[in-house]
C-alpha cells in the first residue's frame, strides 16, 4: 500500500496598528504528491499562496474586514495526458461585515 505525501509550510504574521486598524500578511506553499493503483490519474501539484488583510471596528460588537488572497497552482498532469486539469491562478477579495451579538 502507498501513502500519498502532502507538505505544507505557511508563514503568518499580524500587527496592531494606530487609528483602531489592524493588519494581517501571510504566505504559504504546499505540494501534493499522490499516490495509488491509479498513477495515471493522478498528478503531483505545487500551491502558492498568498494574502494580506486589513480590519477596524466599527463600534462595539461590530468591525468591517477587507483581504486579498492570491493562489496559483501548478500541477504535471499535463506531462501524462498532454492537458492540464488542475492548474490555476486565482485573485480573491472578500468583504466582511462581522456582527457579535
């Protein structure tokens, strides 16, 4: 029996800044490496990771947060079938209104 491998290693970092703001960075990268009966199928993939994030409160109970994550995955199936399923770049920005009650 074969055991698939899946590293990760991320770095994360968070500073509280004047005017009630704080800010959060973080990088991370992992790779998949897949194994079983089916290798035809399945392919070793490499992730990059990246995000940067920003919230302030808005009054008590309630702040209002704004991050940008980027990802781009690189896989080698591309080298056994001749196409590439699993590959991506991907730019996220998400809004959050977050409500303690």
């Amino acid at each position: 029996l074969e055991e698939s491998t899946f590293t990760d290693i991320s770095l994360n970092a968070s500073r509280e800044l004047p005017q009630q703001l704080s800010i959060s960075a973080g990088v991370s990268w992992r790779e998949d490496k897949p194994k079983g009966s089916d290798t035809e199928f399945l392919d070793t993939a490499e992730t990059w990771s990246a995000n940067l994030g920003v919230e302030r409160p808005l009054n008590q109970g309630m702040s209002l947060s704004f991050e940008y994550q980027y990802e781009d995955r690189q896989s080698d199936s591309d080298a056994i079938s001749g196409t590439v399923f699993d590959e991506y770049t991907e730019n996220r920005f998400t809004l959050t209104l977050r409500i303690d009650l």
